[in-house]
C-alpha cells in the first residue's frame, strides 16, 4: 500500500495530471487486495449461484422475466451473461474481475467528488478510507460479486455528476443503479437535494427526470414490460414483511451493524463529531442508503454496503479538520480492521459451500448432460456446480414458498408463494429426471407444502441421500 496514499499531510495543490497519475495506481493495487479472498472460494453465497444459472440459461435462449425470473433487476443477470460468454459460464472469475473494476471505480469518483470539495489530501483519504472499509463485512457478503458491489459505482456516479451539475447524466447514474439493484435508487435523494439547493430550478428538472426514466422504460421494453414491473416492484409484497421470523432478523440486523462498526471503527469518532453544513447531501445520502437497507426488513450483510461510499466521504470531510495525528491513527486503525476482515475472508469455511458440492456431484453421477433436474431448496448453485439444467424458472423453493432469511414458518407455505407460480411450477417441474429434497428439515420440507408432496408421490421413488438431501428419481 503506497504511503503517499494514505499521507495526512496538507501539502500545496499539484497539477491535475501528476495528481491521478500518482493516485489512480495506488487506488487500482487497493482494489486489487481487498478482493484477494474472493478468487478463494468458487463461489460465496446463493446469489452468485442464481446469477449464474440465470446466465447460463439467458446464453440458452433464455427470455428474461418469462423462462428466466428473480426480484431483481436486469443488469447484473446482463453483466454474467457478458462475463460468461468471455470465461466461459463454468467460473466466476470474470465477474470478480469486473467487482474490482467496479470497487476501483466507486474509490475513483469518491476521491474526485472530496478533492473538489476540499482538496487533494481529502480526496486521497476518500478513495482510500472506501477500499479500506469495502470489506467491512461477512466475506460472504463483502467478496461476493452482488448486486450491491455493481450498484456502488452507480451512485457515487450520480453524486459525482450532480455534484457538477450535470442532470442529465445524474439521472442516468441513478436510473443505472435501480437497473442493478431497486434500493439503488435511494441515491435520488440527495441528488434532489442537490438540484435544489444549486438554484437550478426548473431548468435542470426535465434533463434529471429523462435521464431517469428513459434508462428504465428501455430495460423494460427490452425485457418484457408486465414482467418487468412485477418481478421488480409489484411482485415482492410477501417477501417484504420479517412476519415470521422477527427475532431472527432483528439479531442479523444487529449482528450485521455492529461487523460495519468494526470496520468503520476508526472512522466514528471524527464523523460524529463533525457536522458541516457543506456536507448535508452526503448526511442525506446516508440517511437515504440507511432506508434502503431497512426496505424489505431482512438486514442481510450486503445491503450494509450501500453505507460505506457516503461513510467514507464524510470520514474524509472530518478528518482534514483534525490534527495530522488524528488522521494517521484514523488510517492506521482502518487498515488494521482492513487485514483482519482480509485474513477472515481466505481463513473461513464455507460448509454450505462444501455441501453443495456433494450434493451436485450425486447429481452429476445420477444424470446426463442436459437432462432437466429440480433442486428443492435455496441454493441454486447446486445447479451450476452439476451443469445441470433446472426443470422449472424458480430456481428456489423460496419464490414457491416465500421462505426466507430463517423464516421459522409463520408465512412459509404455497399461499405465499409469488402469485401463480405453482400453475406453472406444476407445468413444469414434471420433466425433472431427477429431484433432490434440499429442505434439510426447514419450514418447507415435502411433508409441509402439499404440492411438493403430490409431484413426487405422482411420478417419483427416492433412492438415497447425500448429505442429508433425498434424492429422488422418474419412475419408469
């Protein structure tokens, strides 16, 4: 890690050129270390799987929002289906290549927005406090190529932009980062805010208000609209609820707070204790980012990320009040927490991992290529681990059964599932060569969800287990 990266000193303005061409470098080695632990593992958690199979099968002829569906927006599913047709879809490198890219990219328009701002020192300290603290988090959470990791670069971008006053392309930025992640959208705040508060008044409202709007209206046409609008808005109100599992979620709510605290805990102090007024947008962006990870009540660790580009730009609004001592024992602790969750992410397990493993290899051995399987349960990997294609479009049990995040099964069960899915769950779960029972005893095992129970009873014969998962094949 360069030195003059992290140096507190206020030395006199340097040309723009000599600048970036002294930091960029520094900031792409950063990028570039805080996500040695995410080549460890093949993958990190259930997302990446989905995303995967969702590529596979989008590189098949797959039709998004119809043969192909999630909760999510369209352009993380695009940005592995692109990464894939380069590795191929048998790896997840490409797609960590293209998280640090977009690590460094958020680092990069942060310490643009704080030298701007405040001058040269502050920008450095931005760019480097952001990568320092981007791993602040579970390694599943912080190493995984999410939505979350592709959505920062399009908010700091929006900021970025408005920043500059440029409306048009704030917009975009924060129609982009919707397109990856709906909660991306809070950025649309403090870029209001901003919008006001320059004295633009109408004159910048159309440009940000199309720039907004054109990017979402084309994904949708793109895509198909009806589904787009379920899938993404409409489709989640089940979900949206801890109803079931209250206690849970409030202890991963706090459990998740406090690793950010960790992470952040250089940091606190300073900010706490300063408050500008110049600095209300990025207070606001904070609040707005906090929105977002309450919306839906499930607190996983990744939603925590949206907090750490506003953190990092008021840490660096903080610290170039206080004295050199208090900015170097700022850094020094950031770095420290910085190796620690390093040092977490290549040193922990992954039994889920292990897991699903086995059970595709026992899929891989009981099947050819191309046959149709289904996998009962919530780890769609298992699908990309055997290269096997899945029979139905719910990749999980939970679109069937609404489980999720260790529901304990106050609202797990089919009249929760995502409207009509069971109609074309039947329809199309029946070419399964082969199902494999992953419930493990969770609320949505065969012996609670009626329909599961009649499609096996109707056409299948168990044949033994792996790891607790029941496998199950066609009767002839």
């Amino acid at each position: 890690m360069s030195a003059e990266l992290l140096a507190p000193s206020r030395s006199v303005p340097v040309s723009r050129t000599a600048y970036w061409s002294r930091l960029l470098p520094a900031l792409a080695a950063l990028a570039c270390v805080t996500r040695v632990p995410s080549f460890a593992r093949p993958l990190w958690n259930p997302d990446e799987g989905y995303l995967a199979v969702q590529a596979r099968l989008l590189a098949h002829g797959g039709q998004l929002y119809e043969t192909v569906v999630d909760r999510k927006p369209p352009l993380v599913p695009w940005l592995y289906e692109a990464a894939f047709a380069v590795t191929g879809s048998g790896t997840l490198t490409g797609v960590r290549v293209l998280a640090i890219v977009a690590q460094f990219l958020t680092a990069v328009l942060l310490a643009s927005l704080a030298r701007r701002r405040w001058g040269d020192t502050s920008g450095r300290t931005a760019g480097a406090v952001y990568l320092l603290i981007s791993v602040g988090l579970n390694p599943e959470d912080a190493q995984a190529a999410g939505f979350e990791v592709f959505t920062l670069p399009w908010t700091a971008a929006a900021m970025w932009c408005a920043d500059r006053r440029r409306w048009g392309a704030a917009g975009t930025a924060v129609a982009c980062a919707f397109l990856t992640k709906q909660t991306g959208a809070a950025v649309l705040l403090p870029v209001l805010w901003l919008h006001v508060s320059s004295g633009a008044g109408r004159r910048g409202l159309p440009r940000l208000t199309a720039g907004v709007v054109a990017p979402v209206l084309c994904a949708a046409l793109v895509t198909d609209p009806g589904g787009f609008l379920f899938w993404t808005v409409t489709g989640s109100s089940a979900y949206a609820t801890p109803t079931g599992s209250e206690l849970h979620v409030l202890a991963r709510g706090l459990v998740n707070a406090a690793i950010v605290a960790v992470a952040c805990a250089g940091l606190i102090r300073p900010v706490l204790r300063t408050f500008r007024a110049a600095t209300a947008d990025l207070w606001l962006w904070l609040a707005s980012s906090s929105g977002a990870v309450l919306l839906g009540l499930h607190f996983f660790g990744h939603y925590y990320l949206q907090l750490l580009p506003p953190v990092a730009l008021l840490a660096a609004s903080a610290l170039r009040a206080l004295p050199r001592d208090s900015t170097r024992t700022a850094l020094l602790v950031s770095t420290c927490t910085c190796v620690l969750f390093l040092t977490w992410g290549v040193l922990a397990p992954r039994p889920e991992l292990d897991h699903a493993r086995r059970v595709a290899e026992a899929v891989s051995s009981r099947t050819d290529l191309g046959d149709p399987v289904l996998i009962w349960g919530m780890h769609p990997e298992t699908y990309w681990l055997s290269h096997r294609t899945p029979a139905t479009r719910y990749l999980t049990a939970g679109l069937l059964t609404n489980y999720s995040g260790g529901r304990d099964g106050g609202r797990v069960g089919e009249r929760y599932a995502v409207k009509g899915a069971w109609r074309v769950f039947r329809r199309e779960a029946s070419s399964a060569v082969l199902v494999v029972d992953d419930s493990r005893g969770k609320p949505y095992a065969p012996e609670r969800v009626r329909g599961l129970r009649r499609l096996l009873a109707a056409g299948y014969e168990e044949v033994g287990t792996v790891d607790g998962a029941v496998l199950y094949v066609k009767r002839r």
